[in-house]
C-alpha cells in the first residue's frame, strides 16, 4: 500500500474511529486501527466488539483531492502511536507505505517515522446487517435525542440493561427510554422516514455507545440512517459507519412508574429554577446527601434551600408562574434535577407532584415529546 493523504482529513478520521477502540481490551489486534485503501478512497477501523466504527475519506470531494492513491493496500497499526504521530507531523500532507513484511513508513516534511504493522486479515471483519428495519432522522435530532435521555441511564452493573437507553417504535412513533430506577427520562418522536410496517422493541443501546456517538455526529439537518437488527444497531452518516451491540435482556415496562393524576402543578420559569438549584446544591454537594428542598411559602412563592449541619444552610424564594392545587414540601436530590432540566430547551416547565414521597414529573410547556420523572428523596 502506497499514498499520500491531506493530514487534516487523516487525523478528523482517525479521531472518530478512536472512539471505538479500548486500552483494556484483551485482542492485541484491537489496540489498532485498520486502514484499507482503494480506488474510492480511505476506510478507517476501529472496534472493541461492542462499538465498531468505520470512517470514510474519499479521493476527492468538492472538487478538492485529499488522496492520491500509488498502491492499493491495508495495514493495522498501533492506534495510541499511529494518533499521536500524525498529530505532530510537521507537513499538510502524510505519504504512507507499507512493504510485504507490514513495515509501514509515515513521512511528512522532513519527518519519517516507521511503525510495524499488524495483518490486516487477522482483523475482525464489520457486521453484514439486512436492512430490513430501518429509518432516517436528521443528525441534529438524533444528537438532541441522545442529549435528553443518556444522562439517565444507571452506571451500576447490578442491572446491566438500566446502562442502556431503550427504543422502541410502533405506529411511526419512536420512544426513547433511559432510567436508572431513581429517575427516568423519555422522548418521542414521529418517524417522518421510516416504513409504515416499522415495528420494533427493546433495542437496548449502551448508554456509552450512544454518548460516543453523539460525539461523532455533526449538528446539521444531515439525514442519519439507522438499521436495527436483533443484536446491532447501525448508524450511518454521510461517511460514518456506527455500529453498536444491543445490551441483553428484558427492559423494564417503565408505563407503570409514570402517574396519570396530579395533586400539584407549578409552572417556573426553566432558568430561574436551574440557576436557583445550582446555587442550593453549592452547600448540598459537600454533604453527603446532596439534597435540595422545594416548599410553598405562600400561594405562588416557592422557597429553594439546603441544610449541611458542618457547613450551613441556603435559603431561595422564587416566583411560580402559575401554581395549582395542594400544599407542597418534597426534597430531592439537586444533581438529578439539575441533569434533567439542562435538557429542556423550553423558557418555561409544568412540574406535577403527586405527594412528598411519590415521583414527580417534569415537562417543558412548549412540547409534550419529552417528560422527566424524578424520585423524591425521603428526609428526616
């Protein structure tokens, strides 16, 4: 194998396909990265066996030549090294060869290093998917989807299906699942691009995959494909492969924790009630209960505080836009609450309480596809 590539373009693909690739991993062959390339272009690898991603770089595009191919060709080569070198080449373009005994020299400028090179056979071969259950959303609504449910997800393995956000779809509606048994986050959305038969349920994405992913995407009205089999999910973006594994197991039917009555409900003003918890949590957090206190003082006068007996105590009123129904004083941890409205983009949200120690819920004014439930947190 032979070429010279524009380095920009060789270090933007080689970040995204480190995304896939772990330190611990027990196959040596999946410290590398895979680098195939042909007469379209360069296809970078990178796998751990749960998220596998591969990266495109076409000869040319838009009328600029990123590539020109001499020997067509593949190689493995270590991925810490292989990153860092091409990060510190002195020249805009990287010429790389590789011989027949997988010698791989990378020169740039006067700079020449020579890696040894891994066979390209002995890596693992990408995932043939059927793309029988698939649909296309646009890239930035996928990121934003992600954004709103993955920070709910558990990161205790006592229950390794609550590490992954649950989708599932019927009647061109997909739902999107993340709970951690202490709080849940769920957003739908109508699939605009999809078959009408397209039914599927429980596709447990790791929650991991999901956040990598979401690092990879661009912000654009770009469509992303998603191809979902029983044991992989496949995303494809304009030259971006994604594959994850699905998480084993049975997801909990979470319809159940949701209440349908209320005997509360505030409307607030998001900002102010998230820069008034952040300023509560400060003494919150260096206690180890991290919990933050919301009553009523008088009828739409909410007060905010949190006690830390070794450090002190903060007190906050704020103004409701609205407040109906009974009486209320509930505390609950500051951190779950400050996760979950980072997430809502509405200037307003409606709160239904149910009672001091029953869930209660969290819903932007503006958009009925998302809902947060939080866990009270029971205080003495």
């Amino acid at each position: 194998m032979q070429l010279i590539i524009d380095r920009q373009q060789l270090i933007l693909g080689v970040q995204d396909v480190l995304k896939a690739i772990s330190a611990r991993t027990t196959i040596p062959i999946l410290t590398g990265i895979k680098i195939e390339a042909n007469d379209k272009g360069v296809f970078l690898t990178g796998s751990d066996s749960d998220i596998s991603i591969e990266r495109f770089i076409p000869i040319e595009e838009d009328d600029k030549q990123y590539i020109e191919l001499k020997q067509q060709g593949s190689i493995v080569l270590q991925a810490r090294f292989f990153s860092e070198i091409i990060r510190k080449l002195p020249s805009d373009t990287v010429e790389i060869y590789v011989d027949d005994r997988l010698l791989t020299k990378i020169k740039s400028g006067n700079s020449e290093f020579s890696l040894n090179g891994l066979d390209p056979e002995e890596y693992p071969k990408l995932p043939k998917i059927e793309q029988e259950r698939s649909f296309q959303m646009e890239a930035h609504l996928l990121k934003h989807i992600i954004r709103q449910t993955i920070f709910a997800v558990s990161t205790s393995e006592t229950r390794p299906v609550l590490t992954g956000v649950n989708w599932s779809c019927e009647n061109q509606k997909l739902q999107c699942v993340a709970t951690d048994s202490h709080r849940l986050a769920l957003r739908h959305i109508t699939i605009e691009n999809g078959s009408e038969d397209l039914s599927f349920s429980n596709v447990i994405i790791p929650g991991k995959s999901l956040s990598e992913l979401a690092k990879i995407l661009d912000d654009n009205t770009d469509l992303i494909q998603i191809v979902v089999t029983d044991n992989l999910v496949l995303f494809k973006a304009k030259h971006i492969l994604f594959y994850s594994r699905l998480l084993d197991g049975n997801y909990p039917d979470v319809s159940k924790l949701i209440p349908t009555e209320n005997k509360t409900s505030i409307v607030l003003d998001t900002k102010l009630l998230l820069q008034a918890i952040e300023r509560a949590s400060l003494l919150a957090r260096e206690g180890s209960n991290n919990v933050v206190k919301l009553e009523n003082v008088e009828s739409d006068d909410l007060e905010i505080s949190s006690n830390s007996p070794e450090i002190g105590k903060v007190l906050e009123q704020i103004k409701a836009e609205s407040y109906e129904g009974e009486e209320l004083s509930i505390s609950f941890s500051a951190k779950y609450m400050i996760d979950a409205l980072r997430t809502i983009d509405s200037t307003t949200i409606i709160i239904d309480f149910t009672g001091a120690m029953r869930p209660f819920l969290i819903r932007p004014t503006e958009d009925n596809s998302l809902l947060q439930l939080i866990l009270p947190v029971r205080t003495y």
